[in-house]
C-alpha cells in the first residue's frame, strides 16, 4: 500500500453499500457525539440524562443533526453524523436495549424480519459487496 | 522460563454477557451456544494455565474518544469489569500479572513494537466473555482459575493494524514471553469475530463459507491469511469482521505446526457468527 496517497485504502470501503467505516475522519467528526455516550457509563450519568435529555446533552455541544439523532434514537443518522456503535452502545444500554435491538433499527427490516433473518443464517453477502458491482 | 503451550479463540459477543448474567443458558436460542463450550470449559479445566495474554479489544469501554491505542497491555495487579451502560458485570475481579506483563511489554518495545502501557483500566465484554465461556460461569466472589494479561489491540477506529502486523506481534509476543525466567504456562487468547456487521443498512451479514476458511487457514496456512486485505474483511464478513485480525495476532505467538483440538461455528449469536477453535502446539 502507498503511504503517500491514502485514497485508494479509503475509497475501498465506500463501495461497499450500507456501511460507514469509522476511520480517523469520522471519529473527529463524532467526537462529541461518541464522548457524550461514554458519559453514559456512570449511573447517576444516566439518571441525569434520563430525568431531561435535552437539558442534559446541552453541555455536549452536538450539532443539531446529532441532538435529533440522540433525541429520537436514530441510530443510523448518530451513524453518519460521526457515531460508533461501541461508544452508541452505551446510549441503547441506557435505553435498556440489547445490541440485536439496535442495529436492527439501521436496516430499515422491522425487528422480527431482522431476527428472522439471522436466525436463518444472517444476511447473504451476495450482492452487498459492492456499490459499483452488484452482481458480486 | 514461560511457555506458550495453546492458543485459543473465541468470539466474544456481548448478548452471551448478558445471557450468563440473567440465567439464559438453557434457554433454547442459548442452549446450543453454551453446548459449543463444553469440550472448550473441560479442556481448560485439564490444561490448567498459570497466566492467559488475553487479546481483545476495548469496546469504548477504558479508551473513550480522546485516545485510540492500537497496542495496548495492561500491566495492573488487578482489573474490574467495567460499566458498559448496564452496570458492572458481576464476575470476579480479573486479577493480572504486573511482573509478567511488565516484563512483556518492555520486550515488546524493544522489539519495536511499540506497546501503550496502561496501569489502570476496566476490562470490557471484550475480555469477560471469553473468560466465561473457557472457564465458566464463575460469580463475583469466586476466582477466575488463572492470572491474566490483558491485550487491547484497536480495531474500532481505522484503520486498525494489518492482519500481518498481528501476526508478527505475535511472534514477537511469544520472544517476549520465552524470555520471561519464571516456569509460567502460558495460554494466549485471540478474540472477536467472525463475520459480523453491527451498523448500517447492511447490518446482519454472516458469510459462513469465509469465517469457514478463515478457520482452516488458522491451523495449516496463517501466513496465507496474513496477506488478507482490509477491504476483504470488511467486504465479505461486515465492518466488525475486522476483528479477526487479532486472532493471527494470537496464532503468531504459536508454533508454525499446531494441533487443532477443537472447532465450533455456530449461527446467530445476536448479530454475529460465532466461531471459536483451540490449538496446541506441537514440536
């Protein structure tokens, strides 16, 4: 791999569909985001959170697009507003909800076609492999 | 001096967290998963480590965003399990090896791979779950049976290390661990995976017949998979899949000819494959 020209590496996973690869980008996109989740890990955090969420992410400084991502528990708009699912986690945990739960809101299935789905043998690479070659 | 004696990988999925902590293990969705672990659980008992470098990685659990370490060791006496958004899990305190992992990541260094030294951490689902699942359902006021190393490779922020360059801290791992003067069995942990996606509209993917090679290839050719580019793991076994990459990081630091002693692949596991094999060395 060139170490002068990073596009290639990083172009690579934008052709693959339905996925937001978190690399250094989105995490500096996310940081406020992803920080404020990790708040989450303290109980009396989430008390104070779950007393007034509005009140409470206003320290955070999120953007608005994150603001009604959190508030309306829109996991795959926290997703491109900059969010990784191991610091949402901690969110959906908060909420209660375990991570089948979650991530089954991002595909647009309902959570019984979801859990369908992986019960039979989870979702079939063929034809999600590539943007630009669907037939793969 | 220590010896490495067996490797061992294993998915670690947070949901057989919870399952273990709420009693779910007969339950018919968990029954066949804890099934797959009863050879793994007897096998263990036997083989009696005296330490177990466990390689994971942190969830966003003891890194937040304000740091990404892509080597890490934990070089504490003592680790808790840390509060993932639900509260302590209640198992035992992880109890470390401070001499041994000190020991180990100074090698480390001086063999140029530049390890982050952390002298204090909570240890995540990444790391409990596969003590679990080798050594059992234990409460908190019981004993994991051995000490452990700790061994937090990134894999959450790309992009995380190659497949090769695992594989050769692995190597490295095993001098470090050859060097070391106190009799210590060693059993190395390489955790994560297999195919698995946990975000986007393509969330759910499982492609068994890769996770199926993979797992051949970890016992007879490794160092084919080392040539396994990123995009191939995520392309084919989902944005999480890339945690694979940690278990040549483990198989490094066995011998060039192993045994396989067991293999279990099962499917779901929530939203993953699980794939777990054992391997001991040979001469």
């Amino acid at each position: 791999m060139s170490a002068k020209n990073l596009s290639p590496y990083l172009n690579e996973f934008e052709d693959i569909p339905g996925t937001l690869v978190f690399n250094t980008f989105r995490s500096r996109q996310g940081f406020n985001l992803n920080q404020f989740c990790m708040s989450l890990m303290k109980p009396e955090n989430r008390e104070k959170f779950k007393a007034n969420e509005a009140e409470y992410l206003k320290p955070w400084n999120l953007t608005e697009a994150q603001t009604q991502g959190v508030l309306k528990r829109d996991y795959l708009s926290m997703m491109r507003e900059g969010g990784n699912i191991y610091f949402l986690a901690k969110l959906f945990s908060t909420d209660g909800l375990p991570y089948l739960v979650a991530v089954a809101t991002m595909t647009g299935m309902s959570q019984e076609e979801y859990s369908n789905m992986m019960l039979h043998g989870g979702r079939s690479p063929k034809g999600v492999r590539s943007k630009s070659n669907p037939s793969l | 001096m220590a010896r490495i004696t067996a490797g061992v990988t294993t998915s670690h999925v947070p949901a057989i967290a919870a399952a273990i902590d709420l009693g779910k293990q007969q339950q018919p969705y968990w029954a066949p998963i804890f099934k797959g672990f009863e050879f793994s659980r007897k096998w263990m008992a036997e083989h009696k480590p005296d330490v177990a470098i466990l390689i994971y990685n942190d969830h966003a659990s003891a890194f937040d965003a304000t740091i990404f370490p892509t080597f890490a060791i934990g070089c504490a006496d003592e680790f808790l399990s840390a509060d993932e958004g639900w509260g302590r899990r209640p198992v035992p305190v992880v109890k470390g090896n401070s001499d041994f992992a000190c020991h180990i990541a100074q090698s480390l260094i001086l063999q140029e791979f530049d390890m982050t030294v952390v002298n204090r951490m909570d240890v995540d689902h990444g790391l409990t779950v596969p003590l679990n699942l080798l050594f059992g359902d234990l409460q908190p006021e019981d004993q994991w049976p051995c000490q452990v190393v700790p061994f937090p490779i990134n894999v959450v922020q790309y992009p995380p290390p190659t497949g090769k360059r695992c594989y050769d801290l692995g190597k490295a791992l095993r001098k470090a661990v050859e060097s070391y003067p106190e009799d210590l069995k060693v059993v190395v942990f390489g955790t994560g995976g297999m195919s698995h996606q946990l975000q986007g509209t393509r969330a759910g993917l499982i492609n068994r017949e890769w996770d199926t090679r993979f797992l051949d290839g970890l016992t007879k050719d490794p160092v084919g998979l080392t040539r396994i580019p990123h995009i191939e793991y995520v392309r084919e076994t989902g944005s999480e899949g890339i945690e694979m990459v940690m278990w040549l990081a483990m198989r490094g630091a066995l011998n060039d000819n192993v045994k396989e002693v067991y293999r279990f692949y099962h499917v779901p596991c929530s939203n993953t494959a699980l794939g777990h094999i054992i391997l001991e060395n040979q001469s």
